[in-house]
C-alpha cells in the first residue's frame, strides 16, 4: 500500500493538473459571459470524443512499459514507446484534421444559436493541442513506468501556469493583449499543451539520447491489442457526458453554462480514482515483468481498495 500511495500521489496530481487546464478555462470565460461559457463546454466536450479514444489506446503504455521495465528489458521499452510516439503523430494529424472537419457541422447538434458560431470557433483552434497532449501522454507514461514522475510533474505546473497567464491575457485584452474572449481561452490551452510536450519530450532525449521513433511490427500490434478495448470503453464512457452537453447546447446558454460548471466539479473529483487507477497499472505490470503475479494480485487488491 505504501508503495501504491506513493506512485499514485505524482499521477493523481499530473491528472489533476491536466483537468484544471479546463476548470481555469471555465473560470475565465465563466467571467466574460454564459454565451462564451457554453461554446467553451460544447467545444471541449467534442475535443474529447476524440481525444479521450487517443489517450484509452496509450494507456496500454502503462502496463506494457512497466512490464517491460519489471523484466529489465530497456530495449523493450524504448520500442514501445516509438510505437506511442508513432500512433500519437499518425492518429493526432488524423483527429487533427477530422476535428476541425466536423468543427463546419456542429449545426447538426441542433445547438442554439448564440452558441453555435462561439463553440465553432472554439473548437477550431483547440483541435490543434491533440497532437502535443498524445505526444506528453506517451512521454508521460514510458518516464511513469521507470517510476520518473518529477519532469511531467514540472510540466503540469508549468503548463497550468502558462495557461492561467494566457487566459488572464487573451480572455480578457490584459498586458497589451487583444480581447478574444472564448478564442483566447482556446489558444491559451493549445501553447500550454505544445510546452508541456516540448519539456518532458526533453527529458526524454536526454535520458533516451534521442526520441525513439523505429517501426516494430509485433509491439505496435500488442500496443492496438491491449490499448483498443479502453480506447473504446473511455470513448463511450465519456461520450456518454459529451453527449448530454450537446443537448444541453439546444438550452439556453444560461443553462448551458451551468451544466458545464457543475460537469467540470465532477471530473475534478472522478480524476483521483483514474489515477490511482493508472498507478495500479504500473505496479501490476511491472510485478508480472519481474515473474511475481502473487504480488501482481496483491498490488490488484490494494489499487481496488
């Protein structure tokens, strides 16, 4: 238990961190007005569809990497975190590009108007951080499996930092900078996903000498294997909530604002037990690398309770 606590607090705070990105972004155009609040909450609620299908496939990371590591095979690791890296460019230009598509149809949801033309512009320019948060989450997760959490830790701060500063600035026209209101709060998300990226893909080269990027056939397809099953259930699971947005979106955006807000409070609190989730994953893994599923069943048991 005392080793599950102490992976789990880092993880549990690198997602905490992650999600207050957005509960800053509520506050901020929660500010500006109901209008702007509810394009913020219809824009990243259809972010996540997609985004949320990446991050269930390179969850697989968790246990492979740390399977890998448990049996002391670096090389392992090192492919499969180019196989991540692989999938993260190749489904993070394609989502790119198929949510910026599907921003020119957000009238098919049958939003109200006063937050149709807000929530397209908002998703436009938020569809261009998928790419730098696949690229951190895999980063993230091969430095988590050598049980390395202070960099992405770092990047959280920062990022958070980052992007309250660029809401403060861009949401509202402070320190010089044009008033861009929900847009804003949209660009401030995209440069603190790209610097989170950048730090810890830092990190990596520096303990990696390079970022690894070669093709192995056989760890991609266990990669799809053990990542596409929770890619699925997040997808649903959470698409489940995105959807209720939506049609909150036919409401008025009064309404529509105070389902995101009470929306964002819930996932704060769902969060914990995620990452506690997530650190479960990297003891299990790394016990069955190590040959001892006797203690893969006891850290089970202790992540569940």
């Amino acid at each position: 238990m005392r080793e599950l606590l102490k992976l789990s607090l880092p993880v549990v705070l690198g997602y905490l961190g992650i999600m207050f990105m957005s509960v800053v972004d509520i506050l901020a155009v929660g500010r500006v007005s109901a209008v702007a609040t509810g394009a913020v909450g219809v824009g990243t609620s259809v972010f996540n569809w997609a985004f949320l299908f990446a991050i269930g496939l390179l969850s697989a990371m968790e246990y492979l990497s740390s399977h890998a590591q448990g049996a002391g095979d670096r090389e392992r690791g090192r492919k499969i975190l180019a196989q991540a890296v692989r999938v993260s460019c190749g489904l993070g230009v394609f989502l790119t590009v198929l949510l910026l598509a599907f921003s020119r149809r957000l009238e098919w949801f049958g939003l109200n108007e006063q937050v149709l033309e807000p929530s397209r512009r908002y998703l436009e320019i938020l569809s261009w951080s998928i790419l730098p948060g696949l690229l951190f989450t895999a980063f993230r997760s091969h430095l988590q499996a050598m049980a390395i959490t202070r960099s992405a830790v770092e990047a959280i701060i920062l990022g958070n930092i980052i992007n309250a500063a660029l809401n403060y600035a861009l949401v509202f026209g402070n320190w010089g900078a044009p008033r861009l209101e929900e847009v804003g709060s949209a660009w401030a998300t995209v440069i603190a996903r790209f610097f989170m990226a950048i730090w810890v893909g830092w990190d990596i080269i520096r303990r990696e000498g390079t970022i690894p990027w070669a093709h192995d056939r056989e760890e991609m397809a266990r990669l799809w294997k053990v990542g596409l099953p929770s890619a699925l259930q997040m997808t649903f699971e959470v698409g489940v909530f995105a959807f209720s947005t939506t049609l909150a979106g036919r409401l008025e955006p009064s309404l529509l604002a105070a389902h995101q807000v009470v929306l964002n409070i819930a996932s704060v609190a769902f969060i914990v037990p995620f990452g506690i989730g997530s650190a479960t994953a990297v003891l299990v893994g790394r016990a069955l690398g190590e040959g001892k599923p006797g203690l893969a069943v006891s850290q089970g048991r202790q992540g569940i309770a």
